[in-house]
C-alpha cells in the first residue's frame, strides 16, 4: 500500500494544468519526437528515488557532526528553498488554469478560485490529505488519458531526440513531487524505495507519451488535449482530465507552500491564510502566459539544483558509511576509559 500511495502522490503532484491540458508538453517537447518525454518519464522515476533516498537518510545524518553530513543537510535545505519558491509559480499556474478551464465550462466567475481554496483547505499537517486525494484521481487520470491516446493518430518519427529538454521538464517536476515523496519516505525501506521509482518512470513515461500523441495536432491552441476532446465529441473528458490533474497538483503545492509559510511563519493558521491570499492573486493571470512565461523559466532553474542533487547523494552516502565507524571509535574510548 505504501509503494502505491507514495506513486500517485508524486504523479499526482507532477501532472498539473500544463500537464493534462498538453500545454507544457508543446512548451517542451514540440519539435522532438516521442522518445523524448518518454526520456523525461524515465528520469523523473530515477530522481524520485533518489529524493526519497535522501530523505531516508536525512534524519541519522542530522546527528553527525561530519563536513559530509553537514553540506548533505545544507543542501538539502537548499533544494527545499528552490522547491518552494517554484512551487509558488506552478501554485500559481495551477490556480488560472483552473480559473480559466471552469468559467469556460460553466461561465460562472471565481468558481475555479474557490476550487483551489478548497483545495488549500485540504492540505493538512501531514500527507494524509494528499495521499488520499491523489489515490482515487491518478488512477482515474491515467485511465482517461490512455482511451485518448488511442484515439489519437500517429506522430511522426523521425523527430529528434532532445535531452536537455527532458532533463528540464525532470527537473521542473522532480523539485514538487521529489520533495513531497522524500517527506514520507524515513520508514521506507530500500525495495520500498526501489519499486516506487521503478513504478513512477514507468508510469510518468507511458503518461507523458500519451498525452505527446493527443496534443501534437494541436499545438495552436491554449489546450490541446481539451480541443481534441472537443473534435471526437468527448470534451467532458478533456475536461475531467484537466481538473483532476489540477486538482491533484494544486494540493500537492498547497501542502509544500503551507510547510514553508507555516516554518516562517509558526503557525499553521496564518501559513494556511498566507497560501490563501497567492490563490486570489493568481486567478486572474493568463494561463497559457503563465504556462509559455513561468515553465521554461522553473526548469532552467531546477536543472541545476536537481544536478546539484548528485553530489549531494554522494555526500551523504560517504557520511553515513562513516557514521557508523565513528560510533564505533566512539564506544572502544568510553570502554576504555571505564
């Protein structure tokens, strides 16, 4: 059970707005071919791993005083900081693309904003809220997002391959969902931790190559997969898809936001009012502006913190291998002493 929870709490918070509505994947995989976000699926899987390693880790190593351990925490922190303030902005997408997605279904103002306060609302002390909203959707998600796919016609194959552009869209991803994962993951064990990232690239890969082939003849509009829907007589599914995708991601964000505004803040009342008030600030921003402007930007930015991640890894696997010959040295002292 844990192995599944863990899975659709990190699809669930890497496939937003931009995501289900196919807008991010023209931003970054247009002039590429499938293989591409199939690519960004696969290491989106592998850094989920890594983040959840990290945060097994994370509690031993903050009780040793070695120069390894110390720079792990530290850039640890350091990853969690970029984390939130790019959640801020997909936060931020999430909320007019909900905004914007609603009013056009049932021409009723602030009904996506009110969506996203509820979602706000949710995003209680732990991962329980999270867990059990991303359980029922990611499911239903996938299961949507495979019937259009094999609605869709075929997508040319001689497009090239584009790694940074699947590093980047990892990267951008990788900072909310990572980061959500690796909270839940001090009692997992190594198999645990094996089977989520082995689980998560398959998944994100088959999803992210789904929706490639839905969106690419459409690339002209603000939502493909949504236009698409519309032209087979399914706009009801376009629309369940893009709600839900941002519904699952919206209180993903919203959990991050409200840990660090409730850290600085120390309290998790005004953390919660805090998240509240960047819900109205956002509702009346453009979607597809905030989609073509903010993404590229997070994923230029992430690419190196998630890079930075490696020898970050590395740092704390040297610590803990030296954590316990320390404690060992430790006890041959005192025993010798007494």
């Amino acid at each position: 059970m844990y192995v599944f929870k863990s899975v659709c709490i990190f699809a669930g918070a890497v496939v937003g707005a931009g995501f289900a509505t196919g807008r991010e994947i023209i931003v970054f995989f247009g002039d590429f071919g499938i293989l591409s976000p199939v690519l960004a699926g696969v290491l989106m899987g592998a850094f989920a791993g890594l983040f959840m390693a990290v945060g097994k880790m994370m509690p031993s190593l903050k009780r040793d005083g070695s120069f390894c351990a110390i720079a792990a925490e530290w850039g640890f922190k350091t990853v969690d900081l970029v984390s939130v303030a790019a959640t801020v902005l997909i936060f931020a997408t999430m909320v007019c693309g909900l905004e914007e997605l609603l009013r056009e279904l049932f021409g009723i103002e602030y009904l996506g904003l009110a969506a996203a306060l509820l979602c706000v609302a949710s995003a209680g002390r732990d991962l329980k809220g999270v867990g059990a909203v991303n359980l029922t959707l990611v499911p239903l998600l996938a299961i949507m997002i495979v019937y259009l796919a094999s609605k869709s016609g075929s997508v040319e194959e001689h497009l090239p391959v584009a790694i940074y552009p699947s590093v980047s869209y990892c990267a951008m991803n990788i900072l909310l969902g990572g980061v959500l994962v690796a909270k839940d993951a001090q009692k997992a064990s190594a198999v645990e931790i094996a089977a989520v990232s082995a689980i998560s690239g398959t998944l994100m890969a088959a999803l992210l190559a789904g929706v490639y082939c839905v969106s690419m003849g459409y690339a002209e509009f603000a939502m493909p997969i949504f236009e698409f829907c519309k032209e087979i007589g399914a706009g009801y599914i376009g629309a369940a898809i893009a709600v839900v995708a941002i519904v699952t991601t919206l209180v993903g964000a919203a959990k991050t936001l409200r840990d660090g505004a409730a850290h600085m803040l120390g309290s998790g009342i005004s953390a919660s009012c805090a998240v509240a008030l960047l819900a109205f600030a956002s509702a009346k921003l453009d979607f597809t502006f905030a989609v073509d402007t903010f993404y590229p930007f997070i994923g230029a930015a992430a690419s190196a913190v998630v890079i930075g991640m490696i020898p970050i890894f590395i740092a704390m696997i040297a610590a803990r291998h030296a954590l316990p010959k320390r404690m060992k040295a430790y006890m041959r002292r005192r025993s010798s002493r007494q």
